[in-house]
C-alpha cells in the first residue's frame, strides 16, 4: 500500500502509464519476495 503511494508521488503529475507499471511491476516482485522471505524465515 505505502509502495503504491510512493510511486504515485515519484511519478508525479507528468504520469508516464510505462513507468508506472514498470515501478509498480518492481514494487510487487519486492513485495512478493519480501513476504515469501519472511515466512520462510519465521518457519
């Protein structure tokens, strides 16, 4: 959620709809490996 509002800031008002799906692609993988770590980790 907070990634998501990060990447809205840093596009700012020029929205290029590539980038932003580019850093929202990124954001998710992050997130996803982040999440996939910390339970392999907590177990």
């Amino acid at each position: 959620m907070i990634a998501v509002m990060v990447i809205l800031i840093n596009a700012g008002p020029g929205l290029d709809r590539e980038k932003l799906a580019a850093q929202g692609t990124v954001a998710l993988g992050l997130g996803l490996l982040r999440a996939a770590y910390f339970n392999l980790s907590s177990g």
